[in-house]
C-alpha cells in the first residue's frame, strides 16, 4: 500500500500555523478519545483550532470526535489537547492518523497523554472502569500496518526505535499516586490495539485475552509509537466502555451507543484523573 508520506516539513508548516493562532507554548499533549471530548470546555484562557483549518491535517468524521486543537491552560499548567482523532478505519492512512502527533512534537510538545474509549477483555474489568496502559499489543503493526514503515528520516527518530518502554513509568507512577490519593481505583494493563470498525467476534475476544490484553479498542498504539520515535514521554488510559463479549448467542449487543454513553459516566473520573495529573506535574516536568 503507498500513501502520501509527509515530510519534516509538513509538519514544520502545521506546527507554526498552530504557532501563529495562539500565544501558548505547551510542553503536555492531551489525545481525548470517544465520548471525553468535554474535558476540553473546561481548559482556561482557550486559544481553539479547527482541525480543518490546519495544513494537511485530517478531519475526524466520527460522532463523538469533536475535530479541533484546544490549546490552553488547566491546573495551572500549559496544554496542547485534541478533542478527537482519527482513526484507521475511517480510511485514513497511518500516516495521516498519526500527522497531529508529529505535528505536536514539531510544535515543542514532549509529553503527550492518550485516552481512548476501549472494551474490556480482563474478566476482572468493569464498565466504567479507568485502566492505565502499561504496555501494549500493536496487532495492526504486527501483520504489516505500522506508522513507522517507510522512509525513516533520522532528524525525526531512530529506523528501529527501542519499545521495551513504551508508556513512561514515572508518568505511570504518577497516575498511580494520583488516583490513590483521589480514591480512584486504576485498573491496569495491555491495550490491544485493532482496525475496527466492527467490533470484536467472542473468538476473537478469547484470543485477544490469550495474547494477554486486558482491553481492546481502535486507536492509541499508533500514536503512541509515534510518538516514541520521536522522543516524546507517553502516558495512556482506556475508558472501559464495555465489557467484550466472549460467547456467542447471548443476549447482550456492543455499540458505540453504548460506548458514548458508559462514557458519560467515565467523564467525571477521567477529568478527575486528568486534573490529579496536571497538578502535580512538576514532579515529572
Ligand atoms: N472493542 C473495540 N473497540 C472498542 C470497544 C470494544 O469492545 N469498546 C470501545 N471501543
């Protein structure tokens, strides 16, 4: 498959119009996956970017994905936040699902938070449950789908970058911290990342959970590779929206209404934990 490869350029460009529609100059990327978008109103002195207004960026055609750069200050820090992304199986290339991130990096941005809305695979999950990403499964990446395939250019990351680390472990202590001290209880573990749209069949479900994934959703491992080639720290966390489906013939649906709508329930824990974060974020800067 040959998609449009984008230069450092592109970047460059996309990141000084970024430059010249706000006085910030944030170091912490925000991603906001389904339904979270709403953390976004709450961000102070905003300066607000139409995805569609920046060069080259993609627009996201999801309900739920609100589509612009939120730029601003919360908790006394300076954030870059996307209030939705794009996904794989909307048609755009992995080049273009993971141009923001580059874009962000190009921009100064050496931090980068992903949400996602995800569904359970770890019996032990719940709806409505928040799960910290320790590591991940980049089944896309694995059969041939990586961001990272094509030319590499140097000054942005290393040909065969290092993912022993991925998820940054004393941004993970953090969190962990954090949600102890706000009395939330933080899931943990693997995110299995898929193409989608459709979502899983209960064998595929059996097998993701043998593969040791805990939970399940369609977007956040390319970003967060990309992110890591070019240097970035990276932080995640899965709403658990559902709880996957493992056996055939039950009564029981999965929906992306019932995805945004668990969501609704997630919002208040996940701006919790995201506020907690920000707080007392010099103790990572
Ligand atoms: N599978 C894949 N992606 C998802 C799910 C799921 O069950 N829930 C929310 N996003």
């Amino acid at each position: 498959m040959k998609t449009k490869q984008f230069s450092r350029q592109d970047f460059q460009n996309a990141a000084e119009f970024i430059a010249r529609n706000t006085h910030h100059r944030p170091r912490i990327g925000l991603v906001l996956g389904s339904g979270f978008g709403e953390f976004a109103e709450a961000i102070e002195d905003a300066d607000i970017i139409p995805y569609a207004d920046i060069p080259h960026f993609p627009r996201s055609t999801v309900e739920g994905h609100k589509g612009r750069l939120v730029i601003g200050r919360m908790e006394g820090q300076t954030i870059m936040v996307m209030q939705g992304r794009v996904h794989f199986y909307e048609g755009f290339s992995m080049e273009e699902v993971t141009f923001p991130i580059r874009v962000m990096r190009a921009f100064g941005v050496e931090s980068l938070i992903l949400t996602n809305a995800a569904g359970g695979l770890n019996p032990e999950f719940r709806t409505g449950d928040i799960m910290m990403i320790e590591d991940q499964i980049n089944l896309l990446g694995l059969v041939g789908n990586n961001p990272l395939m094509g030319p590499n250019d140097p000054e942005l990351g290393p040909r065969f970058p290092d993912m022993s680390t991925l998820y940054d472990r004393r941004m993970r202590e953090l969190a962990v911290s954090v949600a102890a001290e706000i009395g939330l209880t933080l899931r943990r573990g693997v995110y299995v990342g898929l193409s989608g749209p459709a979502f899983e069949t209960p064998a595929e479900v059996r097998m993701l959970r043998a593969l040791g994934a805990d939970a399940t959703g369609m977007s956040t491992t390319n970003e967060s590779l990309v992110a890591r080639h070019g240097g970035m720290r990276v932080l995640g966390f899965s709403g658990i929206t559902n709880e996957a489906i493992d056996a055939i013939d039950t009564p029981r649906v999965t929906s992306h209404e019932e995805v945004l709508e668990t969501g609704k329930v997630l919002v208040p824990r996940m701006v919790g934990l995201l506020r907690g974060i920000l707080r007392r974020w010099d103790e990572v800067a």
